[in-house]
C-alpha cells in the first residue's frame, strides 16, 4: 500500500500524498470517477486524489463532490473542505473540518524556468533569497515558488488570479526538507498568508490552511 506521506496536521486537519503503482481497480472499488477522463493516467490521478480523500477520514463522502465553474470541487452542507493535487505518479490530498485548504505537488523540471517570468516578480525572488538577474535560478527554488503559488490559488478557489500581483512573497523560512513562505494574498483586500512546503528530493509538496 504505497501511502507515500501522512501528516495528521492537527485533529482536524490531515495530509497525505500517495504513490500510485495500483492499477485502476484498486481505485474505482472505492471510488468512483466523476467526469469523463479519456487518458488512462490522468483518470489514474484523479481516482488516487479521491481515494485519499477518503483514507484520510473514513466518513468522508466523496460521491457527494461537486465541481464549481471554476473547476474546484467541493463539498454542500458537509463538514469537510478539503483540495487535491496530482503530478506524475504521485497524487496529495489535503482535508480538514476546520479551515479552508489548498494544496499542490510539482516534481521540480527545467521547464519551471521558461515561465517563471509569468508567476515570479523581482520581489518574490527576493523574498526567497534569489537574485531576481539570476536566468540560470535553482529548479527546486522555482518549483516551490510556483508550487506555493497554486496552493494559494487552490484555496482561494474562486479563479481569476493573477499570480504575479495577487500573490506576494514576503519572506521565507527555511528548515532543510521543511519551511513556509509568508505572503501576502490582494484578492479581496490584502490580507497575510502562510505557505508551507516539504521537499522530497525533487518532489514538492506546498499547502495552504486558514479559516
Ligand atoms: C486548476 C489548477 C490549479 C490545477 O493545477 P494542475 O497543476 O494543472 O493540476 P493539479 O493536479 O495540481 O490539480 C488538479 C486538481 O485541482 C483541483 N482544482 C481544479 N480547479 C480548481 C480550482 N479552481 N480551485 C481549487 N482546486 C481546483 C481539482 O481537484 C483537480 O483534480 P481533479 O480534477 O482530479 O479533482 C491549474 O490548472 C490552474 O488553473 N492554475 C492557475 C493558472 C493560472 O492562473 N496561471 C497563471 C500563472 S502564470
């Protein structure tokens, strides 16, 4: 059973990241998928996501999501919010009765630094301790940023942001595998964020839980 990561946050809160090396049915004999995936891997991920939703809290009732225009699956009238991220064999999960939750994983990829113009501002960079002038930038340290960025986006959930200008790093703080990012989200009004993330090797876990 490839559970690959469990952090029960607190008593309310739990998240997970699973490696996926079962076949379908090892999924679907829990849960069900609940719109068309042609592409077998991303129908794979999806299943992984749902799956974990329910490992990390027996009762949760996944047949009951539904998707907003947005694209942001939720729950009515039930005591969980919860968010899901997938990239390559790896599916996370993050739930909790308590707050309202984004998560995301990235495996870290040169590719990172073709965009990051797109999602980094000089001041970002900074906040990270990377020099802004820098064109050869450390993938990993990309991938965190953009990574923390869509956890943001993600617990926001109301779409239209603007990842430069809506989301600003103030300052980061670093423990080896382990750290958060203090942000500063502009979407109603500004209003002060914490990202956490963990490193596992090239694999980026970032989340975001507040009320
Ligand atoms: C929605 C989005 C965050 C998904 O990210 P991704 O890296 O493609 O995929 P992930 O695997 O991390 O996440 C997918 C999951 O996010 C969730 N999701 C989708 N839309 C969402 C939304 N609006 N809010 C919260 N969660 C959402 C779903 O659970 C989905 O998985 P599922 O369909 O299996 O349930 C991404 O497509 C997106 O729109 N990002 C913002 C884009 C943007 O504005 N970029 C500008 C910066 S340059």
């Amino acid at each position: 059973m490839p559970l690959f990561y469990q952090q029960n946050i607190n008593e309310h809160t739990r998240l997970a990241i699973w490696e996926i090396r079962e076949a379908e049915p090892f999924f679907t004999e829990a849960v069900t998928v609940q719109r068309t995936i042609s592409h077998p891997h991303k129908r794979l991920q999806h299943l992984a996501g749902r799956y974990l939703l329910s490992y990390l809290f027996p009762d949760f009732p996944s047949w009951l999501i539904r998707i907003a225009d947005t694209r942001k699956p939720f729950l009515e009238g039930q005591p969980y919010q919860f968010s899901i991220s997938h990239s390559e064999n790896y599916a996370a999960a993050l739930v909790s009765k308590t707050c309202q939750v984004g998560v995301d994983i990235e495996l870290a990829s040169p590719k990172i630094a073709l965009i990051r113009r797109k999602f980094l501002s000089d001041g970002d960079a900074a906040a990270l301790g990377l020099d802004a002038s820098d064109t050869t930038m450390n993938e990993l340290d990309l991938t965190i940023a953009w990574s923390a960025k869509e956890a943001v986006y993600k617990w926001w959930g109301l779409g239209e942001v603007d990842f430069k200008k809506d989301i600003r790093f103030d300052t980061r703080i670093s423990n080896g595998q382990t750290g958060y990012l203090d942000c500063t989200f502009n979407k109603p009004a500004p209003q002060p964020l914490k990202v956490y993330y963990h490193l596992f090797s090239s694999l980026v876990l970032a989340w975001v839980m507040e009320p």
